[in-house]
C-alpha cells in the first residue's frame, strides 16, 4: 500500500461524502444553478482526481516509510491548542497562556523553572499589554480580573 | 504635468508637516507589528485602529491608516520567510523559498530583498497612481462578474505553474481548497451550506485560520519533536545582503511583480490577494531553471513580495478616482473618510486636493520609512533564529493562537487553525502541498458567485462570457495558456508513438 | 511521551502532571461558576456594545459615537466590538445568549427583524429569536433611495414602472444579498408596484454600489450617504426614496408615499439588551442613550456622516421595531425560497 494509494482513497471517500452531504440543497439547472451544483461539481472533480492517484500512483513510497517519530510532540502542541480554544474565553487570554506555556516548556520539554516561568509570564503578560493596551485588540479576561 | 507636480508639492507639503509625518512614521511602525504578528493582516489592523483615528484630522487619518496598511504588507513577509507562517494571507507564496533561503542561512537576504522589492513594487505604484488613477479606474470599473469570473479561472489555471511536484496532487489539493470554500451561506440563494449548526461557519471558514494552521501550525508540528533541531545555518554578518547574483536574479521578478501586482490590485473586489500567486507562477513559468523553485529561489520571493505590495496601491486606485470601495480595506478607508465628513466620490480629487496629494506623499513618504525599519530590522529578525527551538516554538504557537484570534474574536477560528494544522501536518507527511489549498480556498467564493451572478445578469445564458470583450480576452488567454502547459505532455506521447512505429518499421 | 517517563521514573514529572490538572480543574470550575462582582452599582465595569458588522459599515460608525458619547455620560468605559459573520447572525446571536446584566449590548440594524424569519424558513434552528431582545432606544433611520444608473433614460419612477411592466425580467437591480435589507426594500417596491425585476445579488452593499456604478445592473436601493456623492458627480439619478418624508440632502426627490405606492422602508440602527436584564439598569442604559444623543459631540459626528439622528426610547421603539419586523416579515414570506428550477 503505497501513500499515494491511501491519500486517493481517503480523498475518493471525502469527495463522496460530500456528494452525499449535498442532497440537502437544490440542484437547480445549468441555466440556474442551485446551491449545491457547484459543490457536487467539484466533489466529482475531486472523485476523478482521487481514483486517478490510486490507479496511476506507481513510484510512490510506501506507508511503513513514512516516519512518524515527532508525532509525541505533536500531538501536545495539538493537544494546547485545543485547550486554547476552549480555555480562552473562560480563563482569559493571559491564563490561558500562561497554562500553555507552561505545560510545553516544563512538562514536555523539561526546561528547569526558570525558564518555563520567565518565558511564560513574558509571553502572557507581554503579548496582552502589547496587543490589547497599545493596539486595543479585544483579547479576553478571565475571571480572576487578569 | 505641470499642474501634477505642482499638486505633488502641495501634497509633499502635507505630507513632510510633522504632524502627518508623525503619524505616517506610528501607521508603519503599528503595520509592521501587526503583519509580523501570523495571521492579523492589513484588513484587520486597520479595522482595530479605525476608532483610534477618530479624533485625529481626516489627513493624519488616512495617512496613519494607509500607513498601517503598508506596514502590514512589509511587516508579513518577515515570519513567512523566518518561519513558514504567513503573516497574511498574501505572503503564502512567500514562505515557500522564503522559508527554504532561511533554512540554507540566506535569510538575511530574502529579507533584504523583501524589502526592496516591496519598496521599488510601492514607489513605482505610487506615481502609477497618481498619473493613471481616473482613467485606470474606469477602466476597472467595466469589471464585472463575467470578467471577474474569467479573472479567477485564469488564477485558477496558473495554478498548473505554482506545483513542484505531482500536478495531480496539486490539483487533487486545489479542490479539496475549492470545497472548503463552499462553506458558509451561499449568497445566491440564502442556504447555510455544510455548517452543520454553527453560526460562526455562516461566513465560511477564514482563510486566515486555513493559512495559518496550513503553514505555521503545521511546521511546528513537524519540527518540535525533531531529535536534533532543526537545520537553520545561522547567518554571518557578511551574509546578511544578497549577493550579486541574487539582486540581478531579482530584478525583473521585482519589476514583473509591480506591474502585475498593480493591474490585479485595481480590479474591484478582494482579486489583490492572488497577485503573490500569480506573480510566483509567472516567475516560474519564465525562469530557466524551474526546478530551484520550490528550493529557495530568490524570485520566488522577489516577485511575490513586490506584487502584493505594488497590488496595494492598486486597490486604491478606483477609491480615490471615483469613490468606489473596491474591496474590504478601501470600504473601510471610505468609512474612515465619511467619519470626518469627506464624502469619496468622483470628485474628491478636485474637491479635496490636499488629501488626494497627501496621501499620494505620504505613501512615497511610508516607503522610504518602510525600508528604513526594515533592512537594519533584518539583522534583529534574523537573531530570532538563534533562539533554541524548544523555547521558540511555544512562542509561535502563542502568535498563531493569538493571531488568528485577534481577527474575529472568535475561538472558533483558532479552532479552525487546529484542526488546518492537524491536517497539513498529514498532508506534508504523504507529500502534498498545501499552497494550493489556500489558493482554492480564496477563489472558490468569489469564482462561485461571480458564475451565478453572472447567469443570472443573462438569464441563464452562457454567451455572456464570450459577448463581453474583457471576459473573452481573460477566457482565451486562459486557454493558451492551459494548452501551453498541456503541450509538452502531449508531445512527448506524440513522440513515443512516432519513434513505436518507426521501432516497429524497423523491426520489419 | 515515552522521554518524560523514562528517565525520572515515577516522581518527579508524574507529580507535576498532577498538579498541573489539577490546576486546571480547580481553575475551569472557579472560571465556570465566577460570580460577577459588584452587581449593585452598574455600571462598574467596561460596558460593550456589539457590532454585528465589519468596521465601516453602518452598525459600526453609528455605534462609535453612542460608545462615545455614553463613555462621558456614565463616566465609564463603553467599547465597540465588533463580531461580524452570516450577516450580522453571528453577532446578535451573541449578544441573544449573552448574560443579561447590562454590559452586552447590541447595536442591529433592520436585518434583525429578518434573520429568524429566513431561518423559519429555511427550517433552521433560528440563531436567535426576536424575543430574545429587548430594544433599549432608536438612534437612526436612514430612509433608503432608489436610485439608477444615470446612463439609464428614466427620469421618474413612472417611466421606470413603465418600462419594466413592457420587459418583466430584464431591468436588474443589484443588492447587499439575498433577503438584506437593500433586496427586501427593492422587494417592497416590485410588490407594490407590480412589477417584475431581475435580483443580482453582491456581497455586500459596497459591491452592490460598486457594480451599479460600472452599469453591471440598472438600479440599486441603498442608504443615502454613500450614494450622494455619486448623484452629485452625476453618476447616479435618485428616483424616489422610501421614507416618510424627503432627505433633507435631496429636497426635490419625491417619496414613494407621494407618488402613490404605499411603501415605507428605512435602514434603521438601534440598541438591544438580552431579555432578562434587570428593569433598573435597564432604565439606567435608556436614560444614558437619551443624554447621549442629545450631546453637541454625538450631533456632530452623525452629522459629518451624513445620517439623521431619529431618537425613539424603548416604548415608541418598541413599537416602531414591531411594526416594521412585521412588514418585513411578511415581505420574506412573500419571497420564499427563491426558485430553483428542478433539475431535468
């Protein structure tokens, strides 16, 4: 199973869902086309374009190459940024960065605490004051009044 | 003539009184700020500030937010070429080699180049601007949707030019972009397509999250965990200016870049973003050596930088001549106007010399202090690189969250960026690019509407794309050019046939 | 996360995960359940009004100078936020669900009226209902103006009725989108009138202008002061306006109500709260709106924009808002779903 084959499957699969997804909406006429004639259209083009790289995808490299080594890291940088998009509102932008910061430099990176605090309390603290003070960008505060 | 330059006095006048020139110098410094910062682009930064320039004079107003606007432009080339993360949507050409100068210590010059490129692209606009403005404006006001439409689909087919690698994939990529941009409420008809609930997806998803998360999230992902860090040879001193080589290599990107840029920045409507595009794909359809593209060539950050930036002034142009918002950031220019009691129209020209001219100055003045910021910035940019990364990319995620925050207020859209960059993360480890994901993206609204506006301006007929003189022109440009990429492909299939037979012929 | 276990064993990073969640649960419930401070003086804190639209637009510059006159009047600080998406959805929905204590509140346009009526209709659970709001006061109304490109040979709405009963179809108009305010006023009109007109609709009332100018279509219903720079310029011809009475910047453009048809629409701005805000800061918000308008520095800046100040208080608003959602609302029903035709 070469990567080339799994991405045009997963792209055939897509594309059929959205053909699926599509039936909600009219079609309407080629004179008048309706809200899902140009979604449909381009899912097909997507179809035709997924089963072309399964069939023709000859030289590709195989999926036990590729090498997935960082994905621990990854997936904690994902992992805040979706803690970001649910902290932020509640716990206030600077909290919220703070807890991130933290959680990055100390926990995944294990740098002493110096550094975590310094980089973190810069990084909250600084960026709200430059942001929101001298540019009055609207960023949230949390509930403890910061 | 005489009578320009004599108006251009005037407006240098204005414009060197240091009251204007103050705010002109603070409308850079905030732009640069705001466009390093990923995501917040010009759009943005002037809608922030808009109510701080309530209470200045309608001059130092348009100069400050102009200003702004320029900043952001120079200021986003910086974490696009430092970091691979756009700093707007138009630098995502410019992370591609930007990105990859840095990565061989050529920073420094990509920068350098940056910001000339931008300085000459702003300049040259500038006088286009002030010489051509009435007459170029009517002309781009004959754009409408069949031209427009026509317009995007040529974009569109610059796409085959854009790829390095597989067309396939690229074009497999274009879609799935298209498709995203199917998102949202479809303005034709009033449904909420594919937003499954979700108020804030009416608009569809922005392409500032889609950038961000494409770009930037996704190259942190792919290097945090990196056993040894990441390979960036730091620069010397020495090394901090292009070379030789590289400034004759970017002369005619730079100078290609303007004139595209401008002509594409004067057509009504948001068509200025995809003059980094175009411009990368001119560069490599003309360059000798395609193959470097892609690989941290100069050209593709020469031409890039100098379109969006020469686009700018552009999309100014039918502003100022005749009071049309040509495009979201000149809506909010006119706005900013209207608050001091400066009606836009065909007449502010002649009604309100000072201001035209001022600000005409004031934009060769934004200039000059543009470069000036920049190039001693380079070596100070540059340094951010000797950060370990370990420290570093914490910081990014904070800017990219931050960022894309900031322009909507909206978690949703950081939540947007999470899930774009999950999925780049993906894409770039099965070796697609993610460049023509974000062109789909912004096309696919404005080529849809413009479509269905356009059957139904002729009630249904197709021929409204070939009556129109502009549209015809656009429409078979597009096709020479599409049978121009197809051509080698063809021959070559051609050529196996002929040497088979004569095999064959031989054989016998 | 193998490094993190490996090398320490158990204690020291297994320990700081702990804490660390706990932190973060302490942290979310603290932030789930805070109480708002010092509900017995409002105003005590930053009061927001919300722009349901981008900056520049109509909501935007109208709620500006309310911020700012209201900043001096309450000695506090009033903010204009804006949160912009599917028309104004995004922002009302906000400020629908938001807590009701007087520190959201909500600058609307007339699309208010027409939002939940387009989701009824659609079948769509409604992003916000009308009695989700409560209307505080009345700041403008700008009566909209029909005007048509001025290369067109029509020189009063007669003519133009006329013409477009011979060519039902075929005159175009171009709008902000489908069921805005500039489609739902030109709706009114076809209505009334009995005629047939070709909708083009743009993204947004800057494209609507922008394509009227470049003769892409015929006519456009729009708000009054983007589009007298262009009368003067002799670009566009006004024929009629919507309102009750003349603009007073265009005294001799008769109203739709003096040439017979019994049409009345304007793009009006006014200032909401949740339902559920407590009737003493209520009256406290109304009484400061009053004082606001009335200040020399808020007449002046509607004045430089060119848009009448039309007061009502909560009462006379109250009534007018009903009145009107109902016109529109009718006006929406009567539109429907635009045909699609069935594919054959």
């Amino acid at each position: 199973m070469t990567t080339d084959r799994l991405s045009g499957a997963v792209l055939v699969v897509f594309a059929l869902l959205v053909i699926f997804e599509s039936r909600h909406y009219p079609l309407g006429t080629f004179r008048l086309p309706g809200p899902a004639f140009v979604p449909i259209l381009l899912a097909s083009l997507l179809l035709i374009f997924g089963m072309l790289l399964v069939f023709t995808s000859g030289d590709a490299p195989r999926i036990s190459s590729i090498r997935w080594t960082e994905w621990h890291h990854a997936a904690a940088i994902l992992a805040a940024s979706v803690f970001a998009v649910f902290a932020t509102e509640r716990l206030g932008y600077r909290l919220t960065v703070l807890l991130i910061v933290g959680f990055l430099i100390k926990v995944v990176e294990r740098r002493g605490w110096m550094q975590t605090l310094g980089l973190a309390f810069g990084l909250a603290f600084g960026s709200f004051y430059l942001f929101y003070t001298l540019l009055r960008v609207p960023l949230p505060e949390g509930p403890f009044g910061f | 003539m005489v009578e320009t330059l004599h108006n251009l006095y005037i407006g240098f006048a204005v414009a060197l009184s240091p009251n204007v020139l103050l705010y002109a110098f603070v409308g850079c410094v905030i732009g640069t700020l705001v466009g390093v910062l990923p995501g917040v682009g010009p759009l943005a930064g002037i809608s922030l500030l808009l109510p701080a320039s309530f209470g200045l004079d309608a001059t130092s107003a348009i100069v400050l937010l102009a200003g702004i606007y320029y900043g952001a432009m120079y200021g986003g080339s910086t974490t696009s070429i430092l970091m691979r993360i756009p700093g707007e949507a138009a630098s995502v050409m410019t992370c591609i080699d930007g990105y990859e100068m840095t990565r061989k210590g050529r920073a420094g010059a990509a920068l350098a180049v940056a910001a000339v490129g931008s300085y000459v692209a702003g300049t040259v606009s500038v006088v286009a601007l002030m010489l051509l403005a009435p007459p170029l404006a009517s002309f781009a006001l004959r754009f409408g949707p069949p031209e427009y439409f026509a317009l995007l689909l040529l974009g569109l087919l610059m796409l085959a030019y854009m790829s390095g690698g597989s067309i396939l994939k690229s074009l497999a990529m274009a879609t799935l972009g298209l498709l995203l941009g199917m998102i949202g409420i479809d303005p034709m008809t009033g449904f909420f397509r594919f937003s499954y609930g979700l108020v804030e997806l009416g608009d569809g998803i922005g392409v500032v999250p889609v950038a961000v998360g494409l770009f930037g999230l996704s190259e942190i992902l792919l290097t945090a965990g990196q056993p040894t860090p990441p390979e960036v040879k730091k620069p010397r001193l020495r090394e901090l200016l292009p070379s030789r080589q590289e400034w004759r290599a970017s002369l005619w990107p730079i100078g290609r870049g303007t004139v595209l840029g401008f002509l594409i920045g004067i057509i009504p409507g948001s068509a200025h973003i995809i003059s980094s595009f175009v411009s990368y794909a001119v560069e490599r359809r003309l360059s000798k050596h395609p193959e470097r593209f892609g690989q941290g060539a100069i050209e593709g950050v020469a031409g890039p930088e100098s379109a969006n930036n020469s686009a700018t002034s552009g999309a100014f142009v039918p502003m100022l001549a005749l009071g049309v918002p040509s495009g979201p950031i000149p809506a909010v220019m006119i706005a900013a106007m209207m608050v001091h009691g400066i009606s836009p129209g065909p007449l502010l020209i002649a009604q309100q010399p000072q201001l035209f001219w001022g600000f005409i100055a004031s934009m060769y003045v934004g200039n000059v202090v543009l470069l000036i910021l920049n190039l001693p910035l380079v070596g100070i940019f540059v340094n951010v690189l000797k950060v370990p990364y370990p420290l570093l990319y914490p910081s990014i995620l904070i800017f990219c969250v931050l960022g894309v925050y900031a322009v909507n207020g909206s978690v949703v859209d950081v939540g947007i960026m999470t899930v774009m960059g999950a999925l780049g993360y993906v894409l770039r480890k099965f070796d697609f690019e993610t460049a023509p994901v974000v062109l789909g993206l912004i096309l696919a609204p404005m080529m849809e509407m413009s479509f269905r506006q356009s059957l139904s301006m002729s009630s249904g007929s197709y021929g409204i794309f070939i009556n129109r003189p502009i549209a015809l022109v656009m429409l078979v440009v597009g096709l020479a050019l599409l049978v121009l990429s197809v051509a080698p492909w063809l021959m070559k299939t051609l050529d196996w046939r002929q040497r088979f037979g004569l095999a064959s012929g031989q054989e016998k | 996360m193998r490094e993190i276990y490996s090398s320490n064993g158990l204690g020291l990073h297994r320990q700081i995960y702990f804490i660390f969640a706990l932190l973060i649960l302490l942290l979310f419930l603290f932030g789930l359940t805070a109480e708002s401070f010092g509900q017995d003086s409002f105003p005590n804190r930053p009061i927001t009004i919300v722009a349901p639209f981008p900056p520049g637009g109509v909501a935007d510059l109208t709620a500006r100078p309310v911020a700012a006159a209201m900043e001096k009047v309450l000695k506090n600080p009033v903010v204009v936020v804006n949160k912009t998406g599917a028309a104004g959805a995004v922002g009302m929905s906000y400020v629908a669900n938001s807590k009701a204590d007087g520190y959201n509140l909500l600058m609307a346009l007339s699309s208010i009226s027409i939002i939940p009526e387009a989701d009824k209709l659609f079948d769509r659970k409604p992003a916000y209902t009308m009695d989700q709001l409560i209307p505080i006061a009345l700041i403008s109304a700008d009566p909209t103006i029909f005007v048509v490109n001025a290369d067109r040979p029509w020189k009063s709405v007669k003519e133009f009725v006329e013409e477009a009963k011979k060519r039902p179809g075929e005159i175009s108009y171009s709008s902000s989108g489908v069921y805005g305010t500039l489609h739902m006023a030109m709706e009114m009109l076809s209505h009334s009138a009995g005629i047939n007109l070709k909708h083009v609709p743009y993204a947004g009332a800057g494209p609507a202008l922008t394509a009227i100018l470049g003769g892409h279509v015929d006519t456009l219903a729009s708000g009054p002061a983007v589009v007298i720079p262009h009368i003067k310029a002799g670009k566009l011809r006004p024929l009629a306006g919507w309102g009750a009475k003349r603009v007073a910047s265009l005294p001799e453009v008769p109203t739709f109500k003096e040439l017979g048809y019994d049409i009345e629409f304007y793009i009006w701005a006014g200032l909401f709260a949740p339902r559920g805000t407590p009737a003493p800061v209520m009256q406290k918000v109304r009484e400061s709106v009053k004082q606001s308008v009335n200040t020399p520095e808020f007449k002046s800046a509607m004045e430089k924009l060119e848009t009448p100040i039309a007061y009502m208080d909560a009462p006379e608003f109250e009534k007018f808002w009903q009145k009107d959602a109902k016109m529109l609302a009718d006006a929406i029903k009567r539109i429907g779903k635009i045909e699609i035709p069935e594919a054959k």
